[in-house]
C-alpha cells in the first residue's frame, strides 16, 4: 500500500451516549420505550498505539481544522434510519468544546438531536465522519477491509459496528476514528462515498495462467503497482496509489493430493469529479524464475463502472498469462514484451529525407538508438507503451535529436508522426530481419 511520511496522528475515541453531556443541558424525558443518541469525543495519542500493534500502514497526516460537525449513516435491518448514502445525517457538536477527562485535549460532544430518538433494536454504524465548519472532513472511522496491515488496524472496532440498544437507557459505545488524509483516500475502504470531494471506486482483478499445451496451472501469482495517471504520455507515473499489492493463493491440503488456487486481488481508486485515469502495472511473480513486467496501461474511472452492475455486483479485469489462447477480458491494459527482446527499424521521414536508424528497447524503460552510418553514435532515451501506442523519447534528457515520436501498433509494427522544427512529419518501424 502507499506509504505516508508520519508526521503527526491522533485518533478519536466517540462515545454514543444516550444522554445530555452536561448537567447544564435540559435533557427530555425518557421515554421507556425509547433511547436517545449524541456523540463524544475522547482525544488519544495514536503513534504509541501505533507502535504497540505493530501496524505496517503509516499514520494519515492530520488536519489542523476545527471539528464542528460529524456525519453518521446509521442502519436497523439494513434499513436507513439515520442517513444514507447520499445524505449522510450531520449532527452539530456544542460549540463550547472542554477537557472533560482531564487529559489535557478537548473534548466534542454533539447537540441533541430528534432524529436519534430511537426504539430498542441492534443498530449498524455505517459511517462515521467528523468535518470542520466548511465540510472538510477531519477526521473517519476507517471501515474493515479484510487485509492485514490497513489503516482499519489502526482502531480496535472499525465499521460496520453493530450496536445493541434496549429500551429506556441511556447507553454509549465508543467509536475510533483516524485523521482523514486525502492522499490516502482510496485506504479507507468506504465505496462510493463523497470524501472531500472524492469518491472511491473499487477494481479488482483475476489472472489466469497456462501452460505449454494450454491447460490452466494451478495458479498465477502477481503483483500490482498502480498511479495516478501524471498526464504525460512519455511519462505516465503520477503519485502513487498502491505499491506492491499481491494476489493471496491458497493451499488446500487433502489425504492424497493438495489444492493451490489464486483469488482475485481487489482495491479502491479515488474517484474525483470529472474524467480520472490510473497507470498500472501488474507483474508476474510465480510461475517462473524471475519477476517479469506482464501489463500495463492506462485505466479511467469509466472503465472501472463499466464493470459494475448495479451497486453491488462487479466484473473483474480478467487477464491470461501463458498459452492460454484468450484474449484479457475486457482488453484493458497491455503487454510491452511484444517490443522487447527485438531490434526494430525505425525510419523517419524529414520531408523529402529519410533517416534510419536501429532501436532495441529494454524492459527497465531505458531505449538505445543507434543511426545506421554512426554505429559509435548510440543515443540512450525513454519509453512507454500502453493503450497499444509506443511513447518513445529517443534522447531522454539529452536533447541531442531534438523529437518526440509516438504511434499505434498495429500487425507487429509502429506508425505514427512526430514533429521536428515546427514541420509534423512521419515514421515507422518493424522488427528487423
């Protein structure tokens, strides 16, 4: 997962109290039949809590703002009672704050509010937020991902939190949450939820390998690394949203035999307003010798909702590694190998000239261009290919040649353009010999 510099955290332990905070507040009447709900605040220091779980996700950078409200879903047989989706209920903290508990923080309590006159019944907390006064959200409750080493392990209780209430008490539980970061938005594990301004939007991926006579193996280990899409095309790697992510395989042992199979491997995407693109890479770890570089390519939000039907059931980005004889499905990412281990002819036409030159392309990205007349003259750039178009720099930072080239592969060779001196001209290339 991505990793954050720890430069400070807290974490908030909410009580759900059933009563005023203060002696000074007018409480209504109890109904016996009935429970009433507000929130407090209990401010602890998370990075000795942090040390003694040994959690391997770093701490979110905290916000200095002001809490001043908190927004909560709340569910009864899966049934919205408090909030939804695309309401969630907000609920005004006193506008007083104090160090109740005497441990030098303030202390938020939450106004009363109708809406949480309750009757008996087990409850689902299903979101939980604290925002400052202009809707920024401070602070979340993280919500149970099913990985080890997330930010949901951060807290002893992560959402969804069931919460037992009878009738006529006045009874709390307590609910932690962590600083929101917004760079770390896809962590959290809430679904479609608008964050500040961000929504998360989940993707998963399934592989598939075979062997030389095209039968599937038993199964296929990979890794995935993936960004936010930086808006160069010769450069495509933003900030990162996941590092080093792999597939779970598991062995089922039987009496005479066991069992190895791969699970898919699902994430979340920060999902802002507008168009979003991600660059991922997905390398096979097992079978083989060595790690080795399988896809790559560019993905929208637009493909990830097209693989959702409805808000619960979802596709996978299904690859086949191997002799599979099966295309990926959808074809959404692409496989750089077919440029490698191969020297390519490149031509380029300047107007009426002609250069030629030879092009080995290497899997760390790195590409040697060596024209034909100048066998000493090698020229080291860059490269990416993805969306089954090559983005080569022949001079990297050099500058010497002084053009860019990018075109489509299409029946094991490249065409494109490429401008030089102001005049957009063409070239191509093909394996040589």
């Amino acid at each position: 997962m991505k990793k954050t510099k720890l430069l400070s955290a807290i974490f908030l332990s909410f009580s759900l109290l059933f009563a005023s905070c203060s002696k000074e507040d007018e409480s209504p009447a109890i109904n016996k039949d009935t429970a009433y709900l507000s929130f407090h605040t209990l401010l602890n220091d998370l990075a000795q809590k942090q040390q003694n779980k040994q959690v391997n996700s770093d701490i979110p950078e905290c916000s200095d703002g002001i809490p001043a409200f908190v927004e909560i879903i709340l569910s009864l047989d899966e049934v919205y009672v408090a909030g939804s989706e695309s309401t969630p209920l907000r609920l005004d903290l006193h506008p007083n704050p104090s160090d109740m508990d005497g441990d030098g923080a303030l202390d938020y309590f939450t106004e009363e509010s109708a809406t949480l006159e309750l009757v008996p019944g087990t409850y689902t907390l299903e979101y939980f937020t604290v925002l400052d006064a202009d809707g920024n959200v401070l602070w979340i409750a993280p919500m149970d991902d099913g990985q080890p080493g997330g930010i949901d392990d951060m807290v002893e209780q992560s959402l969804p939190m069931d919460i037992n209430l009878g009738a006529g008490v006045k009874k709390y539980q307590n609910v932690e949450v962590v600083c929101f970061d917004d760079r770390n938005v896809n962590q959290y594990g809430y679904l479609f939820f608008d964050l500040n301004g961000y929504e998360v939007i989940e993707f998963c991926i399934f592989g598939n390998y075979c062997d030389e006579t095209g039968r599937h193996a038993e199964f296929i280990q990979y890794e995935v690394d993936v960004w936010k899409f930086s808006g160069d095309a010769f450069s495509p790697k933003g900030d990162v949203l996941h590092e080093n992510l792999q597939n779970s395989v598991i062995v089922t042992d039987y009496e005479d035999y066991a069992e190895t199979n791969s699970l898919p491997l699902c994430f979340t995407l920060p999902d802002g307003p507008g168009f979003d693109e991600y660059y991922i890479e997905i390398t096979q770890l097992q079978p083989g010798p060595e790690p080795v570089l399988i896809r790559s390519g560019l993905i929208s939000d637009v493909d990830v909702r097209n693989l959702f039907s409805g808000d619960e059931a979802m596709e996978y980005y299904h690859f086949r590694e191997g002799n599979c004889n099966l295309s990926d499905d959808p074809i959404l990412l692409s496989d750089h190998r077919n440029i490698l281990d191969v020297t390519w002819e490149f031509t380029f036409n300047f107007g009426d000239a002609m250069i030629a030159a030879d092009v080995d392309f290497y899997a760390d990205g790195t590409a040697s261009y060596k024209p034909y007349g100048d066998e000493a003259g090698i020229v080291w750039g860059t490269w990416s290919f993805f969306d089954n178009y090559l983005f080569y720099d022949p001079d990297g930072d050099q500058d010497i040649l002084g053009f860019l080239v990018s075109g489509k592969w299409t029946n094991n060779s490249f065409s494109g353009d490429f401008w030089h001196n102001g005049v957009k001209d063409s070239w191509s290339g093909y394996h040589k010999n």
